[in-house]
C-alpha cells in the first residue's frame, strides 16, 4: 500500500535567555517548634518560598516534617526573574492527652518585600512567633540575601529534531505507543529544559508523520555547562518489534524504556557537535545539535585578535578570517559591519554557516584606502543596539594598501669570507612607501631538512629606488651588520604597517602572507697557500734570497695579495708591504738572510687561516 507522507515543521519561537540571574541564598536561620503532648498526624508543615514580578511563587524549602529542616537542605538558588518578596509560614497541631488531634495549634506566615540598593543587592531577616497556648509553638527567624548576579557564559544552542511514527528501524504502526523525550543542559545549580516533546501516536498504516522541531537561541548560566543530559522514556507494545537495549518487558507485552544519556561538554569551549543524544530506539532523528561557548570577541584563525594580532589593519588585497567558535561547527550567525561612524550593515545575513568567515575590504561599500572599518558577529538574530550582549564586540580595522608585491626574489649569495657570518641579500618590491609605513621583513630559516621557521626580523621605512632601462623598482638589502646570516637555506615574508611598532615574527598575520622564493647563503672558498725556500743569498750580504709563494688558491674571481714580516727577536718588521699577484704562484726577491712570516689575503681582505 503507498504510504503518504505528512510533514508538520515546528519552528520554536523561544526568546534568547535572560542576561541575569537573581541569587537568594539563606545565610542563617533558626527554627523553634514545640508540641507538649506531640504532633497530630500529618497537620503539620514548613514552608520557605519566593515570588518573582511576575506574581509566579517557588519554594525554596518545604517540608510535612518540621524535624527535616536543617541547614543543608537550604542551598542556593537562581531565579530568572527579580524577586520582589519571600515568605515563611509554617503550622503545628499539638495531640490531646489522648493521642486525638484536638489540642492547641500553632501557625505563622510572615512575607518581607525585597528591597535593592544600587548594587542590585538585598538583605535582611524574616521573623515570627506564635505560642499556641504554651502548648504548641513556633519560633523562627531567617536571614537571607539576594543578588542579582550576571550570567558571565553564554552559548549558542541550535538543534533539528525530527519526531515521527516512523522507526529508526522500519515503519510500524506503533502499538500503545507513548512517552516522550527530552534535553536538559546542566551547570551547576542551574538547570535548562531545551527540548521537551511527547511522540507521535498516530497509528494509521497509510500516513508517516513528522514533528520537525528547529531550536536557535542563547542560552545564558552563571556556570558552565557541565553535562547535556537526555532522556528518553516511551513505552509501546512488544510486538512492533522495536529493538530497544535496557529496555523491560511487563506481563501485558508493554515494553518501557526510561534511559538517561549524560554528555559531558567542554567546559573551556562548551563544545558539542552530536547527532547521537538519544539511544538509538523509537522514533526520534537528531538532524543536529550544536552547543558552543559565545566568546565576546571573534577570533582570527590563528588567535584572539586582542590578545595575538598586534595591528588591526586590514589591507585592500588581502581577506582576514576569522573563527566565530572554537569548536569548527556549522551554525548560524550573521556579520555585520559600518564604516567610520556610519550604520551597521549586512555583510553576511543571518544563516547557517561554517565556523568560519572571511572579510574582504572589496567586498565592503566605502572600504577605501585610510578609512575605519567596524565589525561585529550577530549569534542571534536580533538588533544589537537594543540586545547588545547577544553580539561580539565591535573590532575596528584600518583598511590599509596592499603590501608591495615582490619584482625580483632573493638570489643565492655568499659570506665575505669563509670564517664570517655575513652573508646577506636583498629583493625588490614595485613600489615605495608611503609616508609613516614600515616594510617588516621575516628571516626563515631551514633548521632541518625542509622545516623552516622564524629566525630574525627587521624593519624599514626606507627603499633603494633602482632604475633599470626606464624601470623603477625598490630594493630592500639585509642589513648584516645588524644582523649577521651563516651559511644555510632561507626564504622571506614582508608585510607593511603604518605608524609606530612592529609586528611579531609569531604574530598569526604572518600564516597568510606569500613568501619569497627559497635561497641560499653559501661559505666563499677558504683562501690557502704554501711557500719554500727559493735560493739563499749568492754571496755574503748580497740581498738576493727568494721565496716562493705557491699553491695559492681561494674564491674564484679574485686575486690575491702578500706581505712579508722579518722576525726580530720579539718583534716584526715589515719588508714588503702588501704586493698583489693574480697567479696561484709568486717569487719573493731581494731578501736578505732572515727569518720571515708570510700572509696571504685575497681582493676582498680574506686572510689564509
């Protein structure tokens, strides 16, 4: 037989949670009673309760038995709604001599307004007394305290839940079917009911129902959430064959379930991205449930912008993105943005979306070159003027140029000589700066086969303009001298800011800019050499001892120089002054009988060592 399909959605309109709690807590109380001959049967009670503005009455204590009454029993509470009064009353009867309930009674009922200071706070004491002949008496006397606290944890609960009379199994035409099913977010001593639904107990063979509840709110505790606690209890007839683990079968063939599923949440992030919150039995589908902490502000994908982004810059050619939660769930929000002191406007409607978004400055009307661009994250669909704690704070951006983009990458270089550290290298840009703009040049450096990390950082506000057949580029050159490069593997990211500071090599901004091409700083070949006695003197003073410098060798491109010192004693003298040559071999004339020291440098003052 064709089945025909019903599909009944529910959209639950209910209103994001209160900003503020209000806390009564009793810091000291005594209770007096007194019945001469004993209590007569259950005519007897104590009774602690509270009434909010909205006239609705809670018990904070209430007991048949006076004797149950201790300190323990009277916790804290937390009331949505201010409180504007709260009342004891309480009521004996004394037995007679014979056991009967005819003897003397006592009963007291005493309420005090709540009055608040400025600080949303109140005190004070609820009294009363009544003797009942002597015979049966009440005495009390409680102290209590009610502040209106804020709720400092705040999350996003979005949830689709389907209900039918269809089966997760199969369809059936449940039989005495019946129960419900529902969710409770728990923090602390704060509780919240979020879904509480009773199934489908159509039974008509031709027709599959669907209740389809759709739930987006905030959801505010002075605690965090600790657990989401779901619970299912249906009952059904056995024979509908519906597979149900811990579930009990009576003597009729009713078969009754009653399980409780505790998730547990991340308390720093409040995370909770489930579709399995009920046990897989009956006839509920969990399309899906979302829970996030609300943090005020939105996040850049590296970081907390306040905390790791040391510029709010936003440049015309390059997007920032941000995280709206930490949990990388799919939820809905809307983003909104003004430029300088104009009105918010859209820049992405309320929807449902990914966790993150990126901002584009082409994509914002009025966006131009030094002008202010506010954002803010909407995590409920509501005005954030009138409901300001239901959006993130307001992040200011200067919209800046684009950094300059690269020309010419950094080619291999090398140090001076073989035993210095100062290699370094240069790259241009296609354009200069601008007035108060600094180029931030991030050094990295190969560590290990194929990882790089951050290594040194320097600043400029100055370019060397380069002219190269009617081409102008801009050349940034490492300063060695303030820096000193060893030979290795490097690659480098620039980026610009305006004003004063910089911008740390650990800063998230640095995981989106483009890098410069890998290069290479290599060691210059060592500089060496020998040398021998040529010849000694022909004769007795005559001046004409040689020696040969050979086997010279060095970087290649260069020549080569030496000096001749006589040793005397302790002491040098130069002979021959610094003599160049170009060859791998030199002879010394003219010298003397002596004892000499040879040194050799190249062209580029790199001494033989």
């Amino acid at each position: 037989m064709k089945k025909l399909f019903s599909l009944l959605f529910f959209y639950s309109i209910i209103a994001y949670s209160q900003q503020y709690n209000y806390n009564v807590k009793i810091t000291n109380y005594n209770y007096q009673m007194y019945a001469k001959s004993g209590l007569c049967g259950d005519a007897k009670h104590v009774r602690l309760s509270v009434t909010d503005v909205n006239n609705y009455t809670y018990d904070l204590f209430f007991t048949g038995n006076p004797y149950d009454l201790v300190k323990s029993q009277l916790v804290d509470r937390y009331f949505v709604n201010e409180i504007k009064s709260i009342k004891f009353s309480s009521y004996i009867h004394e037995q007679d001599a014979v056991g009967l309930c005819n003897g003397y009674t006592a009963s007291v009922s005493e309420t005090r307004n709540v009055v608040y200071d400025s600080n949303n706070f109140s005190s004070g004491t609820i009294t009363g007394t009544d003797n009942g002949g002597g015979q049966a008496i009440i005495n009390f006397s409680f102290d209590y305290e009610i502040t209106k606290v804020k709720k400092n944890y705040s999350y996003k609960l979005e949830y689709d839940i389907d209900l039918s009379n269809k089966s997760n199994i199969e369809y059936i035409p449940f039989d005495n079917y019946s129960g419900n099913y529902k969710v409770t977010l728990d923090a602390n001593l704060e509780k919240k009911i979020v879904y509480n639904e009773s199934v489908i107990t159509s039974y008509n063979s031709d027709l599959i129902q669907i209740r389809n509840i759709k739930y987006d709110s905030i959801v505010r505790f002075i605690n965090p959430i600790d657990l989401v606690v779901a619970r299912t209890n249906i009952s059904f007839r056995t024979s509908s064959m519906l597979a149900c683990v811990d579930s009990n079968v009576d003597s009729n063939g009713i078969t009754t379930l009653d399980s409780t599923e505790n998730t547990n949440v991340d308390n720093e992030k409040g995370c909770l991205a489930y579709n399995y919150i009920f046990p897989p039995c009956g006839s509920i589908t969990v399309n899906h449930f979302n829970l996030y902490r609300i943090y005020e502000d939105p996040k850049l994908i590296s970081g907390n912008v306040n905390e790791g982004f040391s510029n709010l810059e936003l440049k015309n050619c390059e997007p920032l993105k941000f995280y709206v939660n930490d949990c990388n769930q799919t939820s809905s929000y809307a983003v909104e943005y003004s430029v300088g002191t104009g009105n918010f406007k859209p820049y992405l409607a309320y929807g449902r979306r990914g966790s993150f978004f990126e901002l584009d400055a082409k994509n914002i009307e009025g966006a131009g070159i030094g002008s202010n661009v506010n954002i803010r994250v909407k995590y409920y669909d509501k005005d954030c003027e009138q409901y300001a704690y239901l959006c993130s704070k307001i992040l200011t951006f200067k919209v800046v140029p684009c950094s300059p983009q690269i020309v010419m990458h950094p080619s291999n270089g090398k140090t001076s000589c073989s035993y210095k550290k100062d290699g370094n290298f240069s790259f241009t840009v296609n354009r200069k700066l601008e007035e108060n703009e600094k180029l931030i040049v991030t050094l990295y450096y190969e560590f290990s086969p194929g990882n790089f990390n951050a290594y040194k950082q320097q600043v400029t506000d100055v370019l060397e303009e380069v002219t190269d057949n009617g081409v102008t580029t801009y050349k940034f050159t490492w300063d060695n001298n303030l820096d000193s490069l060893d030979e290795g593997k490097y690659y480098v990211k620039f980026q610009t800011i305006k004003g004063a500071g910089t911008i740390n090599q650990n800063d998230p901004s640095w995981a989106s800019v483009e890098e410069t091409n890998t290069f290479q700083i290599e060691i210059v070949s060592n500089v060496s050499f020998a040398a021998k006695l040529k010849n000694n003197e022909s004769c007795f003073l005559s001046g004409d001892g040689k020696i040969e410098i050979y086997d010279v060798s060095g970087e290649q491109g260069r020549t080569f120089e030496y000096i001749i010192y006589e040793l005397q004693g302790g002491t040098t003298m130069v002979v021959k002054d610094w003599t160049s040559f170009s060859n791998s071999s030199v002879i010394v004339d003219n010298l003397k009988k002596a004892t000499y020291r040879i040194k050799v440098k190249d062209s580029k003052g790199c001494l033989a060592k």
